[in-house]
C-alpha cells in the first residue's frame, strides 16, 4: 500500500502550500503586512514609470509582471491582515482600540482596491492603515 501511495505521488501534481497554524503559537507580526502593502505602492511607482506611448515588447512584459507583483502581495497583505484579526486581537483589544474593528475592514477593502487599480494614492493609503494596523498590535504587546 505505501509503495503504491509513493508512486501515485511521483505523478499527481503538488504544490506547497503555507498556512499560518491554528494553533495559538503567539507568534504573530504585522511585519509581512507592511511590507506586502510596501510592495504594492513600489510596483504601482514602476508601473506608473512605464512608457505609455509605443510601448516595447519588454515594457508590456514588465507591466504584466507588476501588475501580477502588485496584486498578490496586495492579496498577502489583506491575509495577513487578516490572520491578526482572527487569530491575534481578541475582545480586550477592541475594547482598548475601539476603531480597530472599521481600521480592519477598512484595510483590507484597500487590500482588495489596489488589486483592482493602479492608484499611488491608494497604495499610499493602505501603507498608513496598515501600519495603524501595526501601531496598535505594539501596544497591545506592551
């Protein structure tokens, strides 16, 4: 049987997969956010310094490749975000900071516009609320 599960395994497709454990670990950072939403603001800057007029094949590859850089650190950022929300801040968090609950929502609706735009103005927005985000997870370790 376990010869027979190996080879099934040489030859299904796999891929890694990460996940950050619910198992109360404690080891939470609002680091991989910041820097996600630092990520995003970069690649809109580049994007925006792009040729718009006859633009080369290379230039079209490179837009491409932002955009795709763009939008799935944008997608990193709202995740891990997120993984603070459900797995970090508990009630007395939000009883301390009672706007962390909209600073939340309203971070990860910015998550989902810098995936659908290309706007400084909003990828600047999501670096300040995130770290707001951080802001407080700091305090809440002191």
């Amino acid at each position: 049987m376990r010869r027979l599960a190996n080879l099934l395994i040489q030859f299904l497709p796999t891929r890694s997969v990460l996940a950050h454990c619910d198992i109360p670990c404690g080891i939470y950072d609002p680091a991989a956010a910041q820097l996600a939403a630092k990520t995003v603001l970069t690649m809109v800057q580049k994007i925006n310094q792009l040729p718009t007029e006859n633009p080369t094949v290379n230039d079209r590859n490179s837009f491409v490749r932002m955009v795709s850089v763009k939008e799935t650190h944008a997608e990193i950022c709202k995740r891990e975000v997120l993984i603070l929300w459900t797995d970090y801040f508990k009630a007395e968090h939000l009883e301390k900071f009672p706007n962390l609950h909209d600073l939340v929502w309203k971070t990860t609706k910015l998550c989902s516009e810098n995936k659908r735009a290309v706007d400084e103005t909003k990828a600047n927005e999501l670096i300040e609320s995130v770290d707001k985000i951080a802001e407080v997870f700091n305090q809440t370790k002191k």
